[in-house]
C-alpha cells in the first residue's frame, strides 16, 4: 500500500471478511497504531469486477440505465484518485495482478504504441460489452487535476529532481539543493494532501478557490490525457466508440483551467458525439457556500453537473434539517437553481442524494445538521449511526418520490436502494448487503466500544419502492421531458404539489411534511379523472376526490403521492 493511507501494510494484514460489522476492527488492526477511520483505509474486501459482472443482473432489473464507475484506474489507494497510472484498469480488479504488472513495467507511458491489454483491462472491456448489452451505458471517474505519488511521471521527478523528464508536469514549488543536508524539495498536494500531487496549469488567470477560471495543462500533459482517453472510448481504435465507455465523470473539476476543458470537449466529441462529460462542481466555501456550475454549462465544457445545488435545498425541506425549509421558500430557491438552464440541461443534471463524498441518504436524513456538517463519525459521538426511525424513513421515501418526479436525471448511491445507512467518507461505502452474505449484525461503535445490536439486512420493502419509482420515470414521459409547474405552496400546513406536463400527459405530485392529515385543494386544476401512480407509503392518500372547482386531496402525515390527471 505504498502511496495510499495510512502508507504501509499492517503486520498480519488480511482481506476483510465482506460481511463483517463495520466497526469492528480486524487482529490486525487493533495491533495498529491509529483511531479506526486511519487503518480502515489499509482495508480491501477482495471485490473486482468479476463481482460486477454477476450483478449486471440485478442492476438491469432493478431498472437502472447508467452505471458510473468510481476511478477504476491503477492505483494502490482504496479511492483509487490516486492513480498509478490512467492507461490501465487497477490490477487487482482483475485475475492476474502479478502478469499485469509484468505488462504495465513492459510499457513505454509516453507511447501508446507500446500499451497492451492487461487481464484487468480485457475484463473491463468484457464489462462494458456486458452493460451495453443490457441497453445500459457505462460512465467513469477519472481526475485530471493530480495524480498518486506511485505514478510513474511523478515517481521520476521525486528521484530526478531537476534532471527528470517530467519535471513540468507537476506543480512543483521548490526542488531538492544536492548540494544541503535539508530536502528543500516541495510542490502543491491537492489540498495540501501529498499523496496527490498536482499537475501543472498553464497560462492561468482569475484563480480563486471555488470558481472556476481560465488556463490549460502542461501540452504534453494534456497529450498524454487525451491518449488514455481515446484508448477507454474506443479501445480496437476502428473509429467505432460503442466497445468503449460513454462518458467521464470529471473530478475535482473547478480546480482544472477552462482552457483544458474546452479543448477536452471538443477531443471527446470528435471520437463520440453522444459521449457524456459530467463535472463535479461543488463548494466555493464549505459548509455554506455552493458553487455556481453555470460556467460549466455554456455548451463548450460539461454537459451536466452532480447537481448537490438541488439537494441542499430539497433536504432541508424533506428533511427538516440544516434549520428547515419552508414550501414556498424551497419554491423560491430551486427555482433560482434552475434559472438559466435550457429544458435540456435541465433534465441532464445529476440529482443525486448521496455518493461516495457524503453521508448516506438515510443517515443524512437522520441527523439533522447542515449538508455534509459534522457528518464524519471520527470522533463524533453524537451522530446517529443507525437505521432511520419511522419519521425520518417516511421523510426519505418523499424525497425519493420528489427526486423521481421532478427535473433532471435521479441517482442511486449504490446500496442506497438498499436501506444502508452510514456517515460521512469513508463510512458511506461499506461493502453493499447482499443477501446470500451473513453480514454481522452492528455492535461496535467507530471508538472501538459496543452497544446494542442492529440487524444489518437488505430492506427489500426500501428496494421495490425505488424499483417501481424507476420504472414509473421511465414510463412517464413527462417526468423525463416535461416541464414542471409549482401549482400549491402552503407554509402554514406544510403541504407542497406541482405538475408535471408534455402534451397531454400530466401528472400531480403532492406532499405533506406536517405531522397530520392535510388537505390540500386545487380549484383551477381542469380534471375529469384520476388515478394514483405511486404513494410514499401505503396510506398517504386518504381522500381524493373531484369536485365542481377542481381537485381535493386528503395526504396523511409526512406522505406524498404522485396522481395521472385526465
């Protein structure tokens, strides 16, 4: 584990069982110097993607169109932005990691010539070929912005210092004196991590954390990105992408140049006009402050955004957290955050409410905190580390059904559709519940002591709902491509609606945050019949009715429901 937290292999080091509590720390680690969140770092459970391939399966029948890959890029981190290298699928996600690391040695990386397949890449390839198959399409991580301390370019430099080939690539600050005792050499670590150093941005202008601004790469830099980019898009280099991936999910996005992206943009659309380019563009100051990804989004750089700038809003009014939200006021900010969008970037962002950076969605619903604040369980002992109670489970069920049924393109953090719950990174990617795994019931807290034992099971009551959500999106033609019209907001009952329209197709989605029935009335709402779709729990819809002015429904407390007007 050279170049990846916590920086060694811990004396009797073994893989971890998948199913084991998640706290409870291994022999090996309780001889280990470090709190829990520092050694569980040094974990691997032995996944790859043979196991990927077994679960196709499940994902096309749980209804999904897209899988995105966190980085599957050679790297010896558990996180893997850590690259070793870009050109190569991490070895041990293969069958042969000792014969891909004879091929990878074997290879010139400036040449492209000179790259092979290793059996890691052809099981890639063979995944990809799996998922197109299913009518699915395949989306990887990747960052340009910095590299591992393990990879080959940056390993050079540390031992060539001014004489290395690759001495421009990187952001370096200072090099080593040979001719002092000190090692005055020092360069820019993303965010000061030294683990990642970072590659050299050129012709730069306008720099502010948290913005975007104009520059490029290091030109051979940028060369060598865009040749591992044309070898994952069209890997037999026939000029057909459709053995290759669909798109990049680009990392870290706001800390590379402008220049680099348009340029990016224009490469990728070259090799696949219909290829996707999704940009992480988050904080401008945390825990606050969100970016402003337009500037992404003028059609010359991304085509989508992970669009936390929806969920921070839609969690404090579904959850009642981070001070709460109330109707109208969540009608006033998203409409802000969608203001400037075209229909059709509108329903390209990624709404997402949760990933491999943040808290669960259920745990971030049980605790009530702002967005991702104190939400790490290191050292925090306050935070609820358990299945959600009945309110906060019914509060997720209608968010999930607002995610659904609003703009843009919902997102699953796998093991969500699951019910798992879990803090803050790292803890929000324990290994996934699957139910031919005795996975142990939870006991140990994250400082080592134990408390009462939860189940750790699969919620399949959790999973059929969000399988008849996707199947319901699907089918729907206005929830994929219509536009949405607030049509109800009444702050002092707590209940909210809003259409759904394309042509003739219209659908009401209706809720109730109160904690009694509401009734809510639509008298200029021109219907002749309905017929609910979907319900977040099995009584939300206690009265509907048409009357003589319109619509009448009766929601039970915290419920929503989404009706098919005729």
């Amino acid at each position: 584990m050279a170049g990846s937290y916590p920086g060694f292999v811990p004396s009797g080091w073994k893989i971890t069982p998948w199913g084991q509590d998640w706290y409870e720390q291994e022999s090996w680690a309780k001889k280990t110097d470090g709190d829990f969140h520092k050694i569980v770092a040094a974990r691997r459970y032995g996944g790859d993607l043979e196991g990927v391939l077994k679960k196709l399966d499940y994902l096309q029948g749980l209804g999904i169109t897209a899988i995105y890959f966190n980085p599957l890029n050679d790297a010896p981190s558990l996180h893997k932005y850590d690259a070793r290298n870009y050109r190569h699928i991490d070895r041990n996600f293969g069958p042969d990691p000792i014969g891909d690391n004879t091929i990878i040695n074997n290879e010139d990386p400036l040449n492209p010539a000179t790259w092979s397949w290793t059996s890691a890449d052809r099981l890639f390839l063979r995944t990809i070929n799996e998922i197109h198959r299913r009518k699915m399409r395949v989306i990887i991580d990747v960052s340009w912005n910095h590299t591992g301390n393990t990879f080959w370019a940056w390993k050079d430099v540390v031992k060539n210092q001014t004489e290395s080939r690759f001495r421009e690539w990187y952001d370096i600050i200072s090099f080593d004196d040979p001719k002092t005792p000190q090692n005055e050499f020092q360069f820019e670590g993303w965010l000061g991590v030294k683990t990642l150093p970072e590659l050299k941005k050129v012709n730069v202008s306008g720099k502010r954390r948290g913005h975007v601004f104009e520059g490029d790469l290091h030109p051979e830099v940028k060369a060598h990105i865009f040749n591992v980019t044309r070898r994952w898009m069209d890997p037999n280099d026939d000029g057909d992408p459709k053995d290759g991936v669909d798109g990049f999910r680009l990392d870290v996005a706001a800390h590379v140049p402008l220049g680099f992206w348009r340029d990016y943009r224009k490469f990728v659309r070259r090799i696949n006009p219909d290829a996707l380019l999704l940009g992480e563009a988050w904080w401008t100051k945390w825990p606050d402050t969100l970016m402003d990804p337009r500037p992404f989004l003028q059609g010359d750089t991304f085509d989508s955004v992970m669009h936390y700038q929806w969920y921070k809003p839609a969690r404090q009014l579904f959850a009642d957290a981070g001070g709460g939200m109330k109707p109208s006021e969540f009608i006033a900010k998203i409409k802000n955050v969608y203001t400037g969008y075209s229909p059709a970037q509108s329903q390209s962002l990624m709404n997402l409410v949760a990933s491999h950076d943040s808290p669960r969605l259920s745990t971030s619903f049980l605790n009530k905190q702002k967005y991702k604040f104190k939400m790490g369980a290191r050292g925090n002992q306050e935070l609820k580390l358990g299945p959600p109670d009945k309110t906060t489970t019914s509060q997720i069920r209608m968010m999930l059904l607002h995610q659904f049924t609003y703009l843009s393109a919902p997102h699953i953090w796998n093991g969500d559709e699951l019910g798992m719950w879990g803090a803050d990174d790292p803890d929000c990617r324990k290994p996934l519940l699957w139910e031919n795994i005795d996975h142990q019931p939870q006991v140990f807290a994250p400082d080592g002591s134990q408390r009462k034992a939860i189940a750790v099971t699969p919620n399949q009551e959790q999973f059929n709902y969000q399988k008849k959500l996707i199947a319901l999106r699907k089918g729907r033609l206005e929830w994929t491509r219509g536009t949405a019209q607030f049509v109800h907001a009444n702050d002092e009952k707590l209940t909210l609606s809003y259409l759904r329209i394309l042509g003739s197709h219209r659908s009401l989605i209706a809720f109730n945050f109160s904690n009694k029935p509401q009734i809510l009335s639509f008298d200029d709402l021109s219907i002749s019949t309905f017929n609910l779709l979907v319900a977040s729990r099995p009584e939300a819809l206690l009265l509907g009715k048409i009357e003589s002015r319109g619509l009448r429904l009766k929601l039970a407390p915290f419920s929503g429901v989404a009706l098919h007007l005729n």
